[in-house]
C-alpha cells in the first residue's frame, strides 16, 4: 500500500478543519456532514485550486461559474431534508461536486446543466468516483426536467430573480425546493415547502450564486 503524499496528507487535515468549522456553524447532521466528508472536492477543481479544496469559500471553475461554498451547500442540504427514498432534481450540475453529495442522502439524483464542456467533465468525475445513483444531462435547466417529474427535493445552484414556479410545478405534494430567489447581488436562499393548499416559504440567509441562464452550448 503506497503511503500517502505531504499534499494529500494537507488535504486530510484540511477536509477534518472543514467539518469542525461547519459543525461550529450548527451543521450538526451526521448524515450531511459524512456525505461531504466522503466526497473529494480537490477532484472538482482546476488543479491550481486544488489546495485550497477544503476552504470554507466559493472557488472559481470554468466558463466564468463557481463551485459553492461548503458552508452554503451543507445550510442548502438541511433545509432540503432529504430522505434516503428521495428523488432529487439539481438545476446547475457545474463540475459535479454538489451532485455527488446528494448522491449520498438521495436514493436518485438528476442533476442538468447548460454548458456542455461542464456536463462533460462532470460525467467522467461520476464516474470515476464509481457513483451510479446521478442521472446527467446537458440541457436548460430554466425548464426544469418535467419528463422525470415529479420529484421529492429541488435544488438550484443558481439565482432566479422571481420563484421558479415551472419547477414548483415539478415538485410532489410535501416537496421541498431550496434555491437563491432575488435580484442579483442581492438574492436570498429561499425554503419552499408545496403542501396541499399551496406553499410554505422561509428566507434562510443571504447568498450570491451566478444568475440562471436560459439555453444550452455546444
């Protein structure tokens, strides 16, 4: 058995700080902080970032997008709630990492996204990972994806001015929907909950997310 590098050795130390700091922020489900212990969040970044993976910070990638804060995506999946049975729609797979957290609480995961170097490279990342519980696709994601609606949890990785109300539509009775609603520089992570009678909204805390887009590229 090779023994591990002084980098990798960095990164170990780096993921357990990250724990310590999120559970210091009263992220304190074991489930979602043993998913993102789990997932390696250096292999999501350009190699030039890769040090600095477990930082508490948002980071760039490609094509101008950015791979969330941990802190933002752990306070995301509390108020997502999700159920080991769920079905979960991810609006903005990005390079993936986001997705394969899920990956762990969901019992499925569809996960689009609009850029299609992104999709690409989000793709291999799965599946070098071995994780076989995401569905990807290279589409719209403004539209949602009503082929496989309904679903159990909703979650954008990108700023709506206005609630998304198409993916309301895609949403269970009992769903969850977690999104950043509001004008850009100014928007706020928003907890719907669709019931019976109508909708359940809570403001979680202020957030910045680059803005959803609407179409696709090659």
């Amino acid at each position: 058995m090779s023994m591990p590098s002084p980098i990798d050795n960095d990164l170990i130390a780096a993921k357990a700080q990250l724990i310590m700091k999120l559970r210091a922020k009263a992220i304190m489900s074991p489930n979602i902080l043993a998913a993102i212990e789990r997932v390696p969040r250096e292999e999501f970044l350009p190699r030039a970032l890769r040090a600095h993976a477990y930082e508490n910070a948002s980071l760039p990638i490609a094509f101008g997008q950015t791979i969330s804060q941990p802190f933002v995506i752990a306070t995301s999946l509390v108020a997502l709630d999700i159920q080991p049975s769920n079905r979960v729609l991810e609006i903005g797979t990005g390079t993936g990492y986001q997705a394969c957290v899920l990956s762990y609480l969901a019992r499925r995961v569809y996960s689009a996204e609009r850029l299609r170097p992104l999709f690409v490279d989000a793709e291999m990342r799965i599946k070098s990972l071995r994780i076989t519980n995401i569905t990807l696709r290279h589409s719209d994601g403004s539209k949602g994806w009503p082929e496989a609606a309904p679903f159990d949890r909703i979650i954008t990785a990108c700023q709506s001015e206005d609630v998304p109300t198409y993916l309301l539509d895609q949403l269970k009775e009992g769903g969850i929907f977690v999104g950043p609603i509001g004008k850009a520089g100014q928007e706020q992570l928003m907890r719907i909950k669709k019931l019976a009678t109508g909708y359940e909204q809570d403001t979680i805390m202020d957030v910045r997310f680059v803005p959803m887009l609407e179409g696709t590229t090659l």
